[in-house]
C-alpha cells in the first residue's frame, strides 16, 4: 500500500513540474515572438522616418526651384504648402478605403507565425 502512496505522490510531482515547465515554455516563446516583433516595429519605424526626412529635403528643394522659377521666394514655399493641403484632403476622402486592416494582419501573422525545430519559419 505504501508504494501505490510513494508512486502517486511522484506522479503528482511530475504533473507539477512538466506544468511548470511547459508555462516557462510559453513565457520563453511570448517573449521570443514579442521581441521579433518589437524588432521589426522598430526597423520599419526607422525606415519610415529615413523617407519620410528624404521627403522633406526633396520637398524643400522643390519648393526652392518653384522660388527660382517664379522670381518670388514665398510662391515656391505656398505652392508646395497647397500641394500637401490637395495630398491631405484627397487623403481624408479616402479614409474608409484606405483602412489599416493590413497593417494589423501584419502583425498577426507575426505574432502566430510557426517556427520549425530548426528555427526556420514558415
């Protein structure tokens, strides 16, 4: 009788400790996938701000050729400003088709990608 004790009670034990195992597993892989994302937050972040500062010399260069062509420094600068001011209502006008769903697939995708044993994804 002693022994069928001794044996549930190491069954016990092992159920507890391949519970505890397997919850840092998940830990481990939330907190893998969760830094992969984060990494590739961050390189688009950083690939959006480089474009976005090569648009912003671009467009100051533009603006400054339209002040040589005009004769007139502050025409060049308004005629961009309206050029954005079009960009920007054309923009709004399309906010319903230009939803973000994409980006938020994206993401998910990411965060439920599968991995093989060898660490090569899907």
């Amino acid at each position: 009788m002693e022994s069928k004790f001794e044996d549930f009670d190491e069954f016990v034990n092992r159920v507890k400790e391949y519970i505890h195992i397997r919850i840092a597993l998940f830990k481990i892989g939330a907190a893998e996938k969760g830094a992969k994302l984060a990494s590739k937050i961050m390189a688009k972040f950083v690939i959006a701000i480089m474009i976005m500062m090569a648009m912003l010399f671009a467009s100051f260069a533009l603006a400054i050729w339209l002040s040589n062509i005009t004769g007139r420094p502050s025409l060049g600068f308004l005629i961009m400003a309206g050029a954005y001011l079009i960009l920007a209502v054309i923009l709004i006008s399309l906010k319903k088709r230009l939803r973000f769903t994409g980006i938020m697939n994206e993401f998910i995708s990411q965060l439920f990608k599968e991995e093989d044993d060898d660490g090569i994804e899907d």
